[in-house]
C-alpha cells in the first residue's frame, strides 16, 4: 500500500483472510462454551480401576490431556487414564457402572463442590438436607439422588457432619440409624449392623417408641439421640459418586 492506495492483491485476499480469522475466532468460542468447569477428584480406591461403559476414547500423552478431553465433552464427568497405554476413557458416572479392575488405569470424578452442599468422603458424598422431613421422608428425598441416610461408621465421618453442621448453624440432623422392628437391635440404613455408635450419657434407653436417631452439634462435636421417626428434622444422606 503506498499513498493510501491498496493493490489490486489485497483487495481480492482481504475478505478471505478475514473470513477465515472470524472463523478461527467462532470455532475457539464454541470450544470454550463446551468446556464444563469443575476440579476433578482421585483416590487410592480408584487406582488400578476404569469405568465400563465409556462413550469415548482417544490416545493421550498425560493425565492432563484426558481431562481436557472430558472438560471440552459437555456429557463427561469422570474419565479413566492409562499413561502406560496411553489411552484416555471418557465417562458419565449416570451411565458408567462401578469402577472395575482394570490395572494400569486410574479414574478421575468431576467433583461436586462443598458449595454445592456436597461434602466427600471417599467415594460418596455425604449432603446436609435443609428441609425439615421425618425419617421416612428423608429416606425418599436422599434416595432421589441414589443415595441413603448416613451411615455413621467412624470418627471421621462425624468430624465432617459436625464441620457442615457448624457451616450451616444446624443443631440437629437424622442419621441412618434404626431399631424399628427389633427394639434394641440398631441397624444402619443399608441394613448392616451398627459398628460404631456415640450416644449420649442420656441418649439412648429401651423406647419402642424411640426408634431413629439424630446427631447433636455440642460445638466440641457432636454425640447421638434416638427419638421417634415420625419427628422433623434436618437430615444427612451419603449419595455413591457412581
């Protein structure tokens, strides 16, 4: 161009090369409204495992390059890496299955977040119901998402009711626990027998009327109170991330 005057080349190539920057521009939109944000999660219960049923998969250099094949996949949310083979398995945990054998590969779960009101525990998530429901209600609203009234099997798994109940300001939630049926004979709420338990000095006496339990936020913890099944409360579920 000289003196403000364009050459006859530049006036029959610039709306091609203009056309095909718009179209590089479009095409990096639309890669970037696919991608599904979220951090993704792994535990020494998932290693040596893969998810059956994958609807995808690519060869891959590292980790990182199958999780933004999964991020930039609108339906992924969990995928399967075998750096030795080189493969990346992409997954939706709805359709997928359990993990299964598999050596050589790990799974990595897009994480529900705590802002959310999901709260992990291995591979379950343990979420705080804020609508006052009696037990029966609970178990239904909790089994809407697959999942059970918690479960309390250890110290740890109080530490995190306590850590959301102290989050939300709650007091009192049910837990998965019941003797309805066989008074004296606690059970959790997938059937097993109750392993570990931390009644209250006074939480805990031959009631047949009495036959669910609840947690109580002391603020140094929190201990177990029976009380009837037909009372109110907020609730814990533990939902399987498969």
């Amino acid at each position: 161009m000289r003196g403000g005057c364009v050459s006859w080349w530049q006036r029959a190539f610039w709306p091609v090369m203009t056309l095909k920057v718009l179209m590089v521009i479009l095409a990096l939109m639309l890669d970037g409204a696919k991608a599904v944000p979220g951090r993704f999660f792994t535990s020494p219960t998932l290693i040596n495992k893969w998810l059956p049923n994958a609807f995808n998969q690519i060869s891959v250099i590292t980790q990182q390059d199958c999780e933004k094949f999964c991020l930039k996949t609108s339906q992924c949310n969990a995928y399967a890496v075998s750096l030795f083979e080189r493969k990346c398995r992409i997954s939706n945990t709805k359709d997928a299955g359990s993990p299964v054998q598999n050596n050589g590969y790990s799974v990595f779960v897009k994480m529900k977040t705590e802002d959310e009101g999901y709260y992990i525990y291995e591979t379950m998530y343990i979420k705080l119901g804020l609508t006052r429901m009696n037990a029966y209600d609970a178990a239904k609203s909790c089994a809407e998402e697959k999942g059970l009234l918690v479960a309390v099997r250890n110290e740890e798994i109080e530490e995190i009711l306590y850590k959301i109940m102290i989050d939300h300001k709650v007091w009192y939630a049910l837990i998965g626990v019941t003797d309805e049926g066989d008074e004296g004979n606690w059970k959790y709420s997938d059937g097993g027998p109750v392993s570990y338990d931390n009644w209250d000095w006074n939480g805990m006496w031959p009631r047949p009327d009495l036959n669910c339990a609840i947690v109580i936020n002391t603020h140094e913890g929190v201990v177990w109170k029976h009380l009837s099944c037909y009372e109110k409360n907020y609730f814990f579920c533990q939902i399987p991330m498969f």
